[in-house]
C-alpha cells in the first residue's frame, strides 16, 4: 500500500482504479479541443430570413453537423463516462476499505448525484449507502449538486454547478448529443430595399443553436411589398454542452474550463476519500494527545500534588502529627493558604488548598459569588446538571428561586450563596455573627426553594440553556449554602438543618476544592449527601475529606469481591474520596474522559433532556480515580486503530459493572464506523447487555441499564474521533437466532 507525502499527489495502490479513470477523463479533455478544431464550425453555418404578412421578420440561422462531429460527440459522452467512472470507483474501494464489502453486479454502491437534501436522505435511509462512515456521508454531501440559492458561497455554488452539470449529463439516454453550439454576442445586420425600411432590430440572447434558431427579430414597414431582404448574423459560435446549466460568459465559462473543473473536482473527491481512510496525510491531521490536552477547562490550574514537607522549622510538627489519629493537620502558610498536612510511614507531605478564584470586578459581589458558585460546578463538574436560578411571579413582584440548583440522578442541591464585602473594622466576633445569622437565613431559604419546586413543579433551564422539568418530589434534597467571605475567621459553628431540609455549610474556596479535586458533579454531590447529618462546620471540609478519603482508602483494602460477575472480570475497589486530584493521575486521560461526556451532552438528541442528563449521570457514576485511566486506554487504542491497516477491522471494549447499582458502562474503539459498523456494535452490545443480565436476579434485572460507549477515529482533521452511543434498560426484545448470530462474531461470556 503506497504511503504519501502530504505535499505531494503520489497515488495509492486501492484508488488505482479511479485514478486511472481521472487520466482517460484528462486526455479526453484534449480529445473533444481536437475534434472541435477540425470541425470548421463557421462553414457549417446556414443563415435565412423569414418575413410574415405583418411585415415581422426573423434572422435565422442552423448548423449541419458534419460526419466529424461524431468523433466530438463521443468524445464528451466518455468524458463524462470517465469521470464518474472515477467516482463510483472512489467510493467503492472507500467502502472496501471501510467494510469490506467488494462491489457485486448485484449490489454495486455508485457516487450518488442528488438534486435535494431530502433525496440524499431517503437513499441513505435505504442503506445503499451503510458501508460508509458519518465523515464519508458529509464529504458526500458536500459535493452534491443541490441548488444554488443566493445565500450559497462562491466556491459551494461552483461545486455544485460542476457536479450539477455532471448529474445531468449522466442522465443523458445512450448516443445523446453532449455537445451543441451556443451562439452568443450577435450584432446582427438586416436591410431591404427602399421605400421599405427596418424599424426595429432586436438580438436575441444567447441560446444553444436548434436547427432552426432565431438570432434577431425585427419589423419591416410598410409591411406589405418589401424587396431586397437580406442581412448576416455577426454572431460568435462555441461548443457548450448541450444542457444546463447555460454559460454565464461565454468568454470564460467555456468547455474546457467546465472539463477542467470537472476534473479538478473529481480529483478532490478522490484524495478526499484517501485521507478518510488514510492513504493520505490530512493537511491539518490532529495530534491525539495535543488535542486532548487542550480540552482541559479554561483557566484550569494545577490541582496540587502532595509533596514532602521541610517541618525543620517546626521541631514539634512530626510528633504532634503522630499523636493525631488520622496522621492529619491543617496550618496556613505565609500567604494565608490553607496546608493539608498527612503523616506517613516516609515522612510528612502536604498540599496546597488554594484560594476561591477571584470574581468578576464588573458585576456587583452577590451576584459574581453566585456566578462564580455555580461556574465552578459547570466547569469542572457539567453544565448539564447545573440549573441556574429561574425568576418567579409571586403576587404583583417576581423573585428568583434559589441561586442555583444541581440535580443528579435521584438526588439534588438547593444552592444558596451568601457574600460578604469585609468592613475594615471586622473582628472575628462580629464575622461570625453575621455568618451564622446569613447562613441560617441561606438554609431557610433553600428549605423554601424545595418547598416551591414540590408544590409546583418548573420547567428550568441547565446552564447550556436547555429546559427540563423539575419536580422535587422525585429527588433526595440536600440544602447547600455558600458563604463567600474573602477572611473567614476560625472556629465557625456547624449550620444547623431546618425541620424539612438537610442543609450543609461551606466556604466557596471548599466549594472550588471539592470540584477541583473530583471533576464530577455525582461524586461531590454524592460527598454532600454523605456528610448532611454530620454538621461539618464551614472550614472543616478539607479535613473532613480528607478524614473520609483514609477511611474509604482503608475500606477499599477490604471490600468483599464475592460479586456475580463474568469469571474473567478483574474487581477493583476505588476509594470513593480518593486523596489524590482525579485528573492528577493523568491529565490527558481525564480530559478525553471530559470530552467523551461533552460529546454526549452536545450531540443531536430527540428525547427529553431528562433522558439525557440520566444518561450523563450513569457515565459520571464511574469512579473517578478509574476515569484517567480509561481515557490513556481509550486514546492509545484511537492512536492504535488510526493506524489500523485498511481492509481490517480492529475493535477493542472495556467493560465496567459499579458495584450494586446495576448499571454496565462500556467503552470501546473500532477503526472505522459505517452503517455495518454501527449495526455490528449495536449486536455487541445487545448481546452483552443480554448475558449481563441473565445471571443478575431476577427482582433486580428491570433497574439493570448498559451504557455503551463507542469512538472512532477521524482522518479529515475536523476532529480527533467521532462518539456513538447505545443505551439499553431492563429486558431487550431480541430473539436466541440473533444472539447466535452475534456470539459467532465476538463469543460469548456467559
């Protein structure tokens, strides 16, 4: 198989066939220039005048083909042969390449030409074209000679003026005439003897000449009696083909430029299709692991890593960390960051918490902490599951329900947020009365947001500007108030909870801490919901969690592995705090983790947005310290299948049962995705989802759900893979004929 240089235009040995086509087009396009030479089209030019009984006239003129223009005749009709003999041959070894389907007489895939969108549609729906990947469709569609409309740009109206012509040449019957004469530019001359005199001339526009062809019309007076009519044409004769669409300008949209574009355009598909399976190198091919790193939020920081400690300064640090039972301290440096502190077997190591980042100076401090509140959890969580406040009517005013909302699953945040511009005078005496007075007020008050959004259920938007209906009822609510103070004293009391709602208490820099060192909405939700009956008092979090992380660390080291999974499953325990940042293992890796969710979220959906946002939720249950690993395997088996050879079908999956949930997520990559592909991995995962299932109780199979997760790499450079997904609840209807038939392609791991 040739390899090419991105710079130059050497061939590949699978798209021989086309090439060859494209260089018979090219010498017939020297072809028809030659045998419309020798023509001598000017001799066989005839030219008459007709005059009617009202004194109305017509110059006419006619062209009688010589013999010789059978030769250009056909000439044009294999040109045109020629060319889409290139492009049926493109596609075909595409979708060998793709699928391995080898063309048959009876099935044979050919370059579609549509005239409509709705047409190209309804062929795709027949499955003609199955064996071809989504960015094979679109280069498709790009090419199509769909109608020019004004809004159409330049180079899209060219194309589709080219293949336009093309599609209709092709429907041309057998021996057709390809070629006419278009006359144009005439400066016609008519005279008669006096008395009689022409009153009006007029040329006609351009047209191609059909035997007879009127070139100019006029008006003779008086209009009986003329004598001596006689005039001449002056008007300039060119090949054209022999349909629309018509020259524009004679002068420069001629036959051989329209050939020339033709072939340029053929010429164009043709690499255009060897990139897409890679036989030639993308101009602007993505690098994976570049790419992936660039997915990283904006604005990210370093989530800190714990690193050994110099306590040289503080003989008594090391015994008094030993004393405490958890090995766990906190003390403020210099800059008044906060100091996670642990003690281990080689040493003390600490981490930096960092400070709340800092607000929006333009808008006023309330509502940039609440902005701020709910950025963090969009960005470093996902918009998704985050819901803005929405404003209400409530008598003659309106006010806003709450300052945010997060919904998860079955459960869900009633966010409040209480800022504070510290007077120069504070004292902590007077900074705690006024955090405990504004963070009881905050509990209150988001007791009342669940209370609203249970005796009247919204439809809200998320923060990507989506609507979705929200009954409280439905969800476990935990209140969360944000205390956005810029000098938090020590020694802050616990919130207490009101009689209807669980309500905890946090600084925003913990707020920022929490989804920094998570990346997942679910797992700091899940951590809140945790803790709602401790009375963790604002500036405690960081300890607590870090508390929990050594204890879930510790449990990790004896969970019972007796599940009733697959003989062949590995069981891994993940502690459900780790103590290190999850994107901390491996950046790239977490980010493609990142993107494979942003791809969900983003992509068409025709289900409620509800459905949606559960799917998101069974994906960001996966553990987090797991998530940058699947993302490394994930973007080494991409690097793998970019490079897969063509003809070959590589497919790799991965999948993962968390724990009792009842819930089978699956990642994989496949090298190519066409309409076989997808049907192929649509099987699998039917077929696993069915074995999963069958040893599960039976109480417990209709909450059973899989998620299976597809990528496939892209060669067009507009992005580094393309996501298919496949999500299947309870019970499938798929009858034991079509299991077999997929057991013979993957076996079975019943």
């Amino acid at each position: 198989m040739t390899t090419l240089d991105p710079t130059g235009d050497q061939r590949s040995e699978p798209f021989e066939k086309a090439w060859q086509s494209l260089d018979a087009a090219h010498q017939l396009r020297h072809d028809i220039a030659t045998h419309w030479n020798e023509l001598g089209i000017d001799s066989a030019l005839r030219c008459w005048i007709e005059l009617d009984e009202r004194g109305l006239g017509e110059l006419r003129v006619s062209v009688e083909w010589t013999t010789q223009a059978d030769a250009l005749q056909q000439s044009g009709r294999d040109f045109i042969a020629a060319v889409k003999d290139s492009l049926n041959a493109a596609i075909q070894a595409t979708e060998r390449l793709t699928s391995g389907i080898t063309p048959t007489p009876d099935r044979p895939i050919q370059f579609p030409l549509c005239s409509t969108p709705s047409e190209f549609t309804e062929l795709h729906r027949s499955g003609a074209l199955d064996g071809l990947r989504p960015d094979h469709l679109q280069l498709l569609t790009l090419f199509q000679p769909y109608a020019i409309e004004a809004e159409t740009p330049t180079q899209i109206s060219m194309l589709r003026s080219a293949m336009g012509l093309l599609k209709n040449v092709v429907a041309l019957v057998p021996d057709a005439e390809v070629f006419g004469i278009w006359a144009h530019s005439a400066q016609p001359t008519v005279l008669v003897d006096p008395p009689h005199k022409i009153v009006e001339l007029v040329a006609e526009p351009p047209t191609l000449v059909r035997t007879p062809t009127p070139i100019a019309r006029f008006q003779v007076e008086p209009t009986e009696g003329a004598q001596g009519l006689r005039g001449r044409p002056d008007v300039a004769l060119d090949i054209a083909f022999a349909l629309p669409p018509w020259p524009s300008n004679p002068d420069e949209d001629t036959v051989g430029r329209r050939c020339a574009l033709l072939l340029e355009v053929a010429a164009e598909i043709v690499r255009g299709f060897e990139r897409s399976v890679g036989l030639r190198e993308s101009p602007n091919r993505p690098d994976l692991e570049l790419d992936v790193v660039n997915l990283t939020p904006e604005n990210d920081h370093d989530p800190g890593r714990w690193a050994p400690v110099d306590y040289s300064h503080y003989p008594d640090l090391e015994p008094r960390l030993a004393q405490s039972e958890l090995g766990l301290a906190v003390y403020r440096d210099d800059a008044n960051n906060m100091v996670m502190l642990v003690h281990t077997e080689t040493g003390v190591f600490g981490r930096t918490i960092p400070h709340a980042r800092v607000l929006e100076p333009a808008v006023s401090r309330g509502p940039a902490a609440e902005n701020a509140t709910l950025a963090a959890a969009a960005q470093w969580g996902l918009p998704d599951f985050v819901l803005p406040p929405k404003k209400i009517a409530k008598g003659t005013a309106s006010r806003e329900l709450g300052d945010g909302t997060v919904i998860f699953g079955n459960r869900a945040l009633a966010i409040q947020v209480k800022s504070r511009d510290v007077p120069t005078d504070a004292n902590p005496a007077r900074e705690l009365n006024w955090i405990a007075k504004n963070a009881a007020k905050g509990a209150r008050q988001a007791a009342g947001t669940v209370r609203t959004l249970t005796a009247t259920p919204k439809a809200l938007n998320n923060a990507r500007g989506r609507s979705m209906h929200v009954d409280a009822a439905a969800y476990a609510w935990v209140g969360v108030v944000i205390i956005d103070h810029d000098q938090p004293p020590e020694h802050i009391s616990p919130v207490s909870s009101t009689p209807s709602l669980a309500v905890v208490a946090l600084l925003r820099r913990e707020w920022e801490f929490l989804f920094d060192q998570l990346r997942s909405i679910t797992a700091v939700g899940a951590y809140i919901h945790r803790i709602k009956d401790d009375e963790v008092a604002p500036g405690e979090h960081v300890p607590q969690y870090f508390e929990l992380a050594n204890a879930d660390l510790e449990a990790t080291r004896n969970a019972d592995s007796n599940q009733n999974y697959p003989a062949q499953a590995q069981h891994f325990s993940y502690p459900l705090l780790p103590r290190e940042p999850a994107s901390s293992v491996d950046t790239a890796g977490a980010a493609l983790y990142r993107q494979l969710l942003e791809d969900v979220a983003t992509s068409s959906w025709d289900r409620p947005e509800l459905d949606r946002l559960n799917v998101l939720h069974m994906l960001d249950q996966h553990p987090v310290l797991e998530r940058a690993a699947i993302g490394r395997r994930l973007l080494d088996q991409l690097r793998i299948a970019r490079d897969a050879l063509n003809g070959e079908t590589r497919f790799e999956a991965r999948r993962y049962w968390l724990g009792d949930n009842h819930l089978q997520l699956a990642f994989s990559v496949l090298n190519h995705l066409s309409g076989h592909h997808q049907a192929v991995f649509r099987g699998w995962t039917m077929l696993r989802h069915h074995e999963w299932i069958s040893g599960r109780p039976a109480e417990t199979v209709d909450s059973c759900r899989t998620v299976a997760v597809l990528l496939t790499p892209r060669h067009d450079g507009l992005r580094p893979w393309d996501t298919t997904m496949y999500v299947l609840f309870g019970k499938i209807d798929v009858d034991e004929e079509e299991l077999d038939s997929y057991r013979r392609i993957f076996g079975s791991t019943a």
